[in-house]
C-alpha cells in the first residue's frame, strides 16, 4: 500500500482538520503533501501539529521566523515545492506557521516526579493522525510512521486505521470508540493536561532552550528530496582505515564472530557499525551493551549508530525509566531496518533486556559489548551469555580481558579470534594516534602515611594467611569474598593514590601542562583536595569533572573543555572508560592506577589524533616508601609491603614508557630503580 497516495493526499484533501502526534518531524514532507494541502488550505483548513523536542536546525529557524511575523511571501508556489526546491519549502513552512494555517507545539515526556526528560533519557515516540471535516465526519491512524519524507516515502510502515461511523458491539471492533479515545487523548496533550508529558508552544520552547537539533547526520536535504542533487543514500559510507577493513574481513571470516582489541581512539565504535552493516538484516534486533550511563548515551547520540543505521529506531534501557514498555512495544512492531536496544551492564537490566529480546523468534539477534571486560566479572558473566545472538557478536575494548575466570566466558561467547591494534600500531604505523612523552616524577610517603602503609599491611597479611584456601591464592580472589580484608587492601591503597606529596608536585604542574589538561584523582572529596591546592596558583581556569552530575552539565562542561573556557578538568574514573573525550594534549596521574587496564585506558584520553605535530604530555607520579637515594644506597630498610609496592609501580612505568617519544630517556632511571631494589630481601 502506498499510504502517502491511497490515505494521506485524499484525506488531506477532504478535511478542515488535521491533528498529527509524531515522534520526529521534517518540512521534507511538504514537498509529499503539496499535492494535497492547496485543496485542504482552500478549505479553510488548521494543522496542529505535535512532535517531540528534536527538530533540523533550518525547520526551526523557519518556525521561528513564522511566529516572528517576518515571513515575506504572500502566497506560495505549490509546483516548486511539489518539485522539492529547498528554499520554497522552507519559505512553505514559514508561511503556514504566519497564517496560523499551521500550529505547532513540542512534547516532552515527563518522570514520575514531573521532571522533563532529555531526548536521551525518554523520546517522543508516538504516532497518531486524525483527520476531520466540517461536518464531523473522523477518521484517525495510529502506527509506525513519523511526519518525515523519509518515514512516508521511502520507509516500510504499517498502521491501524478508524472510522467515527464504524461502530460495533464488540469494543475490539468498535472503530468510533478507539477513534474518539485518540482524539481525547490528542487533546489532552494539546492542552497540557496528561500527567505524564509536558507539551510547550513553539516560542516558549525555544526560550527555555527545550528545543534540540536533530544531529548532522541524520540524511540532509539532497538525500531526502527528489530535486536535490543526491538520492536517498540509506547509510552513510566513510573512509575505512586500512586496519578497520582487515578487522571487519576477520570478522566475517569468522562467522560474524570478533573481539576487537584496538587501542583507545583508533574508532572500534565505527568499525562495529560498519562490521554490523555486513551482519545484520532489517529486520534483525542488535543489542548494545555498555558499563555505564554515559556510554549508553554516547552510543546514541548521533554521530554514531544513526550516522550508519539512520532509519533504525533506539532504545534506551538504563535506570528506573519506562523504557521496558517501549522496547516491548519496539519489539513488536513491523521494521524497515534494524532495532537498536542499547542498554548498561546493570545485571537486573540487562537480565530484563535479555529476556525481551530473546523471546522475538521471528527475528535475528546481534550484540555489541563495550568495554567488554565489564562482562567478565564475577555476576555479569552469568547472565550475558543468555543473549541468543545468532546473527553476530562483536566485543570491544582496548584491554578486553581481565586475567580471570571472566575471560573464559568472554572468549566461549565472542569466540578466541581477536584483532589487535596496539598503541605502538596506531602511532606508528597507522598514524591516527599522537605521540606522547612520559614524565615520571617521584614522591616520597610522609612519615605518618608510611606507618599507616605498614600497619594496613600487617593487618592484611594476617587476614589473608586467616582466610586463604590454598597456598598462592591472588590477595584480590581472596579479599573479594572477605569485606573486613577488602577495605584494609582499599585504605591501604587509598595512601599511596592520595599521597600528600603529589599535591606539592601537581601544583607545580598545572602551568607547564598543556592547554587543555586531564587531572586524575582517586575520590570526590580527593578531586577537591587538588583543585583547592592547584587553584590558588594558576591563571588557568580548573573544574570538576564527576561521573554524578546531570548529564546537560558535564556536557557543557566537554563542550567548555574543547573550546578553551575551561584549560583544566579534575576528575575520577568517569573520564577513563570509553567516554569521547575532546581532544586535550595533557593529563596528570595524581592517582595512578596499577592495574595496566585502567593505566592503558587513562593515557588513552590523551591520544587522539591531533592537527599538531607536537607530543601529547603524560605526567606521572612512582609513590617510594622512602627517598629514592636511601634506596640506592640500601639503607630503605623496606619491609616486603614496601617492595611489593615499588615493584607494582616499577611495572606500571615500564607499560606507560613502552611506546613514548622520550621512552630512551627514561628507561635509564626506571632499569636504576629496578636494579636498587634488588639487594633488598623480599623474604
């Protein structure tokens, strides 16, 4: 059926009334109604027209303009915008908004606090349009498609249709009573009054800044209109690098089966949408699992899956919101191209993601895991391996595996062939990483904190001889399932990441550092440690970055980063795990990780691709229970914690060296320590 030609067009033509709930909106589709809306206009006619808050940059300015009473045309040139001329539509738009012929307000969806929700958090996803005319005679749909060129020309859509004068004693049949709960529940939103949505005039929704623009790559205007100079391209081809195209023929090759082990920055998002471009069918389901919130958000946003799927719909499974009922209702809907249901590790919901989706028989299932050693801990590991994914399975991460148990489970579901690109690879020899110099600076624990050291580790030790089941079991399987031991290792740790003598060094840092600079810290109240200490002595501007805050703020916060009103962003772990960094040419370890997953990840967010020839600066700190030359000299005295201690920090430098610019001039001091350490007796 083609529902443009068969049901739109006429009923616009027979109609004074047409009302219109959509989840996205276009003026494009004026180009397929100008057949239509002369006669509708002639007839007196009024649109009201709801969508959500994502609109294209032009069709908002259009909008504005209409209600600003600067529309200058007279009367508009039905042919040209039947023939697609964008500047006819556009100006088409303005009009029908000054005359009132058009009336538009925005819908957002509400929490169960009343709190509005980004376009991120909960969509405007609905789908209604009742057409009337003068002598009340209704008809009205409720379906799959939006009010887009794309949705009512090019797309597979499907929807119910209703008649006010099909009446029957079955209320399944009863086409007059499901037709007049549309129209109340239409006027309901229209008037503001459904408690679990906001709807906004126009004007007002553009001053409380409600309004979002769609994304860039959403199909612009030469693709969508016939007149234009493209055609409708479906998926938007990009430049592979060379190392994406081996990567997605492995994947093939192996039955659609891959683990991506490509350093941080070189694109593993991309190369898993394009390998998925391969895989999958339109009618397929391809899930997406990420660790955290931010992730999820990031994979939806739309430079992302909708610059290669653009016609595939979103959901977002994360936190308390209703998105079970719109991934069920998802789910059952007749596709023009594949569902993407992004989801975080929480294990309930993924647990409830799993669930729904397996139980749609009909279509083909593939999976996407980020940052994927998250799946390999002790409960996820459980539960993801439920995923019926027969159509592919990527996983993703530039450390995928954990040294544990997990990666057997990631390995058994992925499959062992991995593809690696390491650091060395995409600075070198791919050239899509910068290059960076390693600088290594030592701090001494004052007196206090290396009694402290001590006394945790002799509690540590005791406890774990106390608890372990055999002889060489690892300290963290053990503390794991033993908490009084577990926040003994952590305060332990906790003196060594927030040594007092780094401030001193940090502050020291903060000027010689690069213009934009990355500071990474151990805590909430450890971040404000360093900012308070740092702050006081520097010109440059210095924030916090915490995983906590809304996500509107620390948007603007990356957004002040990239654009130089903010030189400095202190932060924790947020900043380490997959999130898009802009681009910055420096960061400082304040707290160093000694685990090479998290140290890999954090001198990551510094290796972007850069217009600049210069280095990237790393700044690091080696934490020594005592001065270095007491060391040297053998008179440390050094108790098996302390040297247990220097060598983790010895093998975290060796890792972060490895692939620096200056790694020459390092390598000496890092091999003296190592040598010094070794007349020390670890018995």
């Amino acid at each position: 059926m083609d529902i443009l030609e068969e049901f739109f067009i006429p009923a616009l033509k027979h109609s004074t009334y047409y009302d219109r709930i959509t989840g996205s909106f276009s003026s494009s589709v004026l180009e397929l109604f100008s057949e239509g809306l002369p006669e509708f206009i002639e007839n007196g006619g009024t649109i009201r027209l709801l969508p959500g808050i994502v609109l294209y940059e032009e069709d908002i300015e259009a909008i504005d303009q209409g209600h600003s009473d600067e529309v200058l045309s007279e009367r508009i040139e039905w042919e040209k915008v039947k023939q697609g001329s964008r500047e006819e539509v556009i100006e088409a738009l303005a009009w029908l908004v000054a005359e009132d012929i058009l009336q538009i307000k925005v819908g957002v969806v509400t929490d169960e606090l009343g709190r509005l929700q980004t376009q991120q958090e909960a969509e405007w996803h609905q789908k209604v349009a009742i057409f009337r005319d003068d002598e009340d005679n209704a008809i009205g749909i409720t379906g799959s498609p939006n009010e887009s060129f794309k949705a009512l020309r090019q797309n597979r859509e499907s929807f119910s249709l209703f008649r006010n004068w099909v009446e029957s004693e079955e209320n399944e049949w009863d086409e007059k009573t499901r037709l007049n709960k549309q129209i109340d529940e239409f006027e309901q939103l229209w008037n503001d009054e459904d408690p679990e949505s906001a709807v906004f005039d126009f004007p007002e929704a553009l001053r409380r800044d409600l309004i979002e623009k769609a994304p860039e790559s959403e199909p612009d205007w030469d693709e969508v209109i016939p007149g234009g100079s493209g055609g409708v391209s479906g998926r938007e081809d990009i430049e592979l690098r060379p190392y994406q195209e081996e990567a997605i023929e492995r994947f093939l090759d192996n039955g659609n089966r891959l683990v991506l082990d490509h350093a941080t920055g070189t694109g593993k998002t991309w190369t898993s949408l394009l390998a998925m471009q391969h895989a999958v069918e339109d009618s397929d389901i391809v899930v997406v699992f990420a660790p955290t919130k931010d992730l999820v958000n990031q994979w939806v946003d739309g430079d992302n899956i909708t610059r290669f799927f653009p016609e595939s719909s979103i959901v977002r499974c994360l936190g308390d919101t209703n998105w079970r009922e719109r991934l069920q209702n998802y789910l059952f809907t007749e596709r023009s191209a594949p569902l993407f249901v992004v989801s975080t590790m929480h294990p309930s919901t993924m647990e409830d993601v799993i669930e729904r989706v397996n139980s749609t028989k009909e279509s083909g299932i593939a999976v996407i895991a980020d940052e994927v050693h998250n799946l390999g801990s002790n409960l996820r590991r459980t539960i993801f391996p439920d995923l019926e994914a027969d159509r592919a399975r990527i996983a993703l991460s530039a450390t995928p595996f954990r040294d544990d148990p997990g990666d057997e489970a990631i390995i058994e579901y992925f499959g062992d062939t991995i593809h690696e690109i390491s650091i060395e690879d995409a600075i070198e020899e791919y050239e899509v990483l910068s290059e960076y110099d390693y600088h290594i600076h030592p701090v001494v624990l004052s007196d206090s904190e290396r009694k402290r050291f001590r006394d945790h580790s002799t509690e540590i030790s005791h406890l774990y001889n106390t608890y372990k089941s055999y002889e060489d079991q690892s300290l963290i399987e053990v503390s794991d399932r033993h908490p009084d031991l577990k926040v003994e290792v952590m305060d332990r740790a906790r003196i060594v990441k927030e040594c007092s003598a780094k401030l001193d060094v940090t502050r020291s840092l903060i000027d010689e550092a690069g213009s934009r600079t990355l500071v990474y810290c151990n805590t909430e109240e450890h971040t404000e440690q360093v900012v308070e200490e740092v702050d006081d002595h520097t010109t440059k501007t210095v924030s916090i970055f915490l995983g906590r805050l809304p996500s509107s703020e620390k948007e603007n916060l990356l957004t002040h980063f990239e654009g130089g009103k903010i030189d400095v962003l202190v932060s924790i772990d947020c900043l380490t795990e997959g999130i898009d960094v802009p681009e910055c040419d420096s960061a400082i370890l304040v707290t160093s990780s000694t685990t090479e997953r998290e140290a890999v990840q954090r001198r990551g967010r510094i290796l972007r691709e850069a217009e600049s020839d210069e280095p990237a600066h790393l700044y690091d700190f080696v934490t020594l229970p005592v001065d270095l030359e007491k060391i040297k000299a053998g008179e440390a005295d050094l108790v098996p914690a302390e040297i247990s201690l220097i060598e983790r920090e010895l093998q975290r430098l060796r890792i972060m060296n490895a692939d620096a610019a200056n790694k020459m001039e390092n390598d000496p001091r890092i091999l003296r320590l190592s040598r010094a350490i070794t007349q020390y007796d670890l018995e």
